[in-house]
C-alpha cells in the first residue's frame, strides 16, 4: 500500500505535500502504511467522521498529535509513588486515615454530642425533617459514595446538525435489494446461543498466576492439535525445541511476544516465540524474519513455524505454516425464510453534552427485524457519568442502573423487533467489568421479553447465520502493536485475518489499549483492558466458524470478506459530540442448505 494509492491525485500533484511526508515519515521512523494509520487515528480524534483535508496545515497538527502519543508512552514508564497517609496524633494508633474518619464519623454517632471523651468534637443538634431521632445529622457509611443527583448542564449537542445522516458510505454486495419495511410479524425468528453462559459468571479480582500461565500453555498445545488434525506435521513428536542449537531444519509452535512490557509495537528487532511446557520450557527465542518475503504478527499470535537455531542465540524462520479456519456450521432444521434485516450498532449510544440517547431512539426507529446492540450502554467515561452529574425522576440519589431504567429500557421495551445487547468493558451497568464477561441482568435493568442479553464474546446464530463477536477494539490494536513487512493486504482485512485464522475472537495478548475514565487526554497513561487470562479460551471458537463476525472499533467502519466470512466494523453510533454510523444487514431469502453469507448478505455501512 502507497500514500498515493490512499490519497490520491491530491497527493501525487502537490509535491510540497510529498516532501512532508517524508519529512514526518524520517522524524518518527515510520512506513507509508504506518503513516496513513497514523493519519486516520488522527483524523477520527479530530473531526469524528466528518472529511480531514489533507494539507500542510493538517499535517503540522499531525505531528503534534504523534509527539502527544509518544509523550504519553514515555508517561507509562515513570510511576509515581504513593502518597503517605497523615496520621492523627492522638488516639489514630496504626489506623489508616480510611479508618481514623469511619471511626470519628460512626464513633461521634454513637457516643452524641454529651459523650465521655473529651477528645471527640461534639455533633451539633439539627431539627429533623420528619420530627423525629434525636436531632444528630448523620453522614452515610463512608464505604458508600452516593452518586450526585445534580442535573446536566443544558446541551449543545451537535447531534441535531450533523452533516451526511443515512448515507452510505460503504456496501458489500449491492446487487441484493434492501427490503421496504420489516417482514411479516409471523415470521418466525430463531436466535439461539452457541455457548455456555454458566462458564462466564466467575469471579473477577480471583486470577491466579498458575491458572493464567496454565490456560496460556494449553491454547499453545491446542493450536499443535489443530495443526496435527489438518495435516500440517503428522504428530505432536514432530514439533521440536527451537531454543537448542541444531543444523537441521525442524518444526516449531508457540506464541508471539514482545521483549519487553512497555513495547506495544512489533518490530524485527522485538519478535519473540514463546514455546510450549512440553517443548522448550516455556523458555524464549528471538526469531530472524530475514528470510521472509512478506510477515504479518502480532503479539499473541500463535504460530506453527519451520527453520533452523544454527548458533543457538536467534531461529531463522524459513516458513509459516498456515492453519486453515474450521468449517462453517451445518444448518439443519431451519425453516426457509424470506429475506431479513439486521441493523448492527456499538455505543455509545448519546453524545458527550447530554444523557438524551437520541442516537439510540433514532436507531431504534429504523425497520429492521433484528438488533445486535453491543454496548457502552452506560458509558462509564461518559463526562456526566463519570462526575454523577444526572438525575433520575423520584430518586434522590440516582444510579446508574435507575439511569438505565429510565432512558434506555423504554426505548428498547417499545422496539417490535428482537433486540441482543452485548455489554462491553466501559458499561456502568455490568458488574463484570474484566473480559471476558457475562451478559447484563435483564430483569434488573426492567427489560422486555423482546431483549435478549448475550455474553462478551458472544457466538450465536439468528435462524441460518451464525454470529460471533468480541467486544473490544481489536483493529485499533492491531493496527498499534502489529509487525507488517510486505503485506499488500490493509490492515483492516488482516485484522479480521488474525480472528479467523487464530480460531479465536481475540487474538491478542496483551489486551488493547484503554482510556482511564476521568483523566485529561493529556495525562493519560498506558493501560490496558482488564483480561482474565485463565478465561480467555472463551473466546475460541465452537469447532465452527461464524458467518459473520463483528469487531467494533473506533477506526472507520468498514466491511471485508476474509476467508469466506464477514467482517463487520460498525463503527461507533455517536464520535464526541456528534454522529457516527451503524451496519444495516439485508439477507437474500433462505431456502435451505449451507448460509453463505459471503454472497447472500448485503451489508450497508450509513450515517446514523
């Protein structure tokens, strides 16, 4: 891929815009693919979806934007330590300051304003509302931090003024037409779960060393069962250890690692293989790429490979063996229906001025039979959620469960059409908030029978389709931490590659980069997505592959087909404080046999 490939004639005629180019590309040590990522991050953080000109000016803010970035990643090496706790000096003891205020404010509670000691300050007497107690006002426990109920500042959302709403900015085949309206309510409408929902409802905050390091080498020895199963060695004796020194040509399986933990992107010189208990000790190699014409990697990656470790210190890798992805489903017993519509959406679901959910009720409005919603529903580095400033109708101190119950819960109650919610990482409203997690209670959030809550990942099949999705930003991170030499294929396609060809609805380790709620994007520093990693063959797939697979990311909606399956980006439905897109699916009517869906969906990316 070239920048004259990506931009066009406005870059091959304007040779000044060339030389900055390469002037930026020589500063920050970046290839032409690298910048034109770089340029769409940049673009996406700027204007949400609205077009950026490519000019000089936009080009100087590009390089201070890439200057913030690699200030922030200098940020994530330094810690800053932790503030010492001021001691009372009388009467705190080994108390901690946590300790010494709940001690003051229920002690002073308990003894009253005439109590024996005469080192507690005395609780001034308040008349009671209701007339009643003892006239001594009380603070609530302070383990509890209610949520104000202050009301939102008045909106300016530029929601109501966006350019461009329900265009199309992307299809995939157009020749199937889109149908007028819903389908006939007898239609019968078949969504069914295709994993183990018990499985997700552990408990977060228990992960142990042992348990994570043991599922990390069982996913090695299970992509060497794979690799036995399609012929590519004939037994596991053949894979061999690739840290020893040997002459001989051997085969190998482990998985991709960077050198250190504060480099987030592959590069030849930080490639490592980390090789199976049963096979290399778990110990790690550097691997020698020279020898390959064109590489894609990124960590995590788990890899079957054939080379030699002549002097013991580096593999030279001579080849890739590729593993095939596993068969679609077998469809059986599913009636023959006529063509549906699925509308595909990632929150959030408002904009950052206001909690109104507009977006949301506009999505809502849409004819469409099915809806797989994913969230932030609540998002919990919405500014308004994240400060508590909202309010909720009868309830002096609101949460955001009554914030729910409020504003979205109607909207989807009201919908005809089925409705799926998967939660993400950032819902307020999940009480799991590492990944991977378990679906929202819906009887609690006062949801109808038309809503059904799915787990994140979550693979499940509406009648003929089968769907698999994990909700994380996985092409944003593939397109920060990846190592790509020779590739022709953009990053968007190789980013659903790594899914597909990995089995597994996330690839990766570590975990995308994270936003800390609450912290100026100035301050912000490396952190990244709670994983439990003992859980995280969760994400394999279930011996088959989906038709479609969903991967929400805040880079620009897109759609590929990648080895015979779907890849949907949707895109976010709101960027900031204006619109952002949604994914409109049209399928060809079924009439039995295999789904191929490659050829009998249409998919509409629009503007909400």
């Amino acid at each position: 891929m070239t920048l004259s490939e990506k931009f066009g004639a406005v870059y091959d005629d304007n040779e000044e815009l060339k030389k900055e180019c390469a002037n930026i590309m020589s500063i920050f040590n970046l290839s032409e693919e690298d910048l034109f990522i770089k340029w769409e991050c940049f673009a996406i953080n700027t204007n949400g979806d609205e077009k950026t000109d490519l000019d000089l000016g936009n080009l100087s803010k590009l390089k201070t934007y890439l200057l913030k970035e690699i200030e922030k990643a200098k940020k994530a090496k330094t810690t800053t330590p932790r503030p010492k706790m001021r001691r009372n000096r009388e009467g705190a003891g080994d108390m901690d300051l946590f300790d010494q205020l709940t001690h003051s404010a229920l002690g002073s509670a308990k003894r009253g304003p005439a109590g024996g000691d005469n080192d507690q300050t005395p609780v001034k007497k308040r008349p009671q509302p209701n007339g009643t107690g003892n006239g001594l006002s009380m603070s609530p426990p302070l383990s509890v931090t209610p949520i104000r109920s202050t009301p939102p500042p008045p909106s300016n959302s530029a929601y109501s003024s966006r350019k461009g709403a329900g265009t199309v900015m992307e299809t995939l085949n157009s020749s199937i037409e889109l149908n007028p309206g819903r389908a006939d309510p007898e239609t019968k409408i078949a969504i069914s779960d295709h994993v183990q929902s018990a499985k997700y409802k552990y408990k977060t905050m228990y992960q142990k060393v042992s348990e994570a390091s043991e599922t990390l080498d069982e996913q090695i020895e299970q992509y060497m069962d794979w690799c036995v199963q399609k012929g590519l060695v004939k037994s596991n004796a053949e894979f061999k250890n690739p840290s020893l020194s040997d002459q001989n040509s051997i085969v190998c399986a482990g998985r991709i690692v960077l050198d250190t933990p504060e480099t987030v992107r592959l590069t030849d010189a930080s490639v490592l293989l980390e090789t199976p208990r049963s096979r290399g000790g778990a110990l790690r190699v550097k691997l020698n790429l020279s020898l390959l014409p064109s590489v894609s990697l990124i960590p995590g990656q788990l890899l079957a490979l054939k080379g030699v470790n002549s002097s013991g210190r580096e593999f030279v890798v001579e080849e890739i063996l590729k593993l095939d992805p596993p068969p679609f489903r077998q469809v059986d017993n599913v009636a023959e229906t006529p063509s549906l519509t699925q509308i595909i959406a990632a929150g959030p679901y408002t904009t950052t001025k206001d909690l109104d959910f507009l977006p949301l009720k506009d999505l809502l409005a849409q004819p469409a039979d099915t809806f797989i919603l994913l969230g932030p529903f609540i998002d919990s580095v919405h500014p308004l959620v994240a400060q508590g400033s909202f309010s909720v109708p009868g309830k002096m101190v609101a949460t955001v469960e009554d914030l729910f119950r409020h504003k979205i819960a109607p909207l989807l109650n009201a919908c005809p059409a089925q409705i799926i919610l998967i939660p993400s990482t950032r819902d307020s409203v999940s009480a799991h908030l590492a990944f991977p997690q378990p679906a929202l209670a819906r009887k609690a959030l006062n949801l109808g029978k038309n809503v059904i809550c799915r787990t994140n990942p979550a693979q499940f099949s509406i009648n003929e389709l089968m769907f698999g999705t994990a909700n994380l930003d996985i092409v944003r991170a593939v397109a920060q931490s990846e190592l790509n030499k020779g590739s022709q294929e953009d990053f968007m396609s190789r980013a659903g590659r790594y899914v597909v060809e990995q089995r597994s609805l996330y690839p990766l380790l570590p975990g995308p980069q994270a936003k800390q709620p609450g912290v100026a994007e100035e301050n912000q520093t490396l952190t990244y997505h709670h994983l439990d990693k003992a859980y995280l063959g969760l994400c394999d797939f279930v011996d088959v592959s989906p038709d479609i697979i969903i991967m929400p990311s805040q880079v620009q909606a897109f759609v590929r087909v990648v080895n015979s399956i779907v890849i949907i980006n949707p895109g976010y439905l709101t960027r900031m404080d204006s619109g952002g897109s949604y994914a409109l699916l049209t399928s060809a009517p079924y009439q039995g046999g295999d789904a191929k869906a490659w050829e009998r969906v249409r998919v509409d990316i629009k503007k909400i």
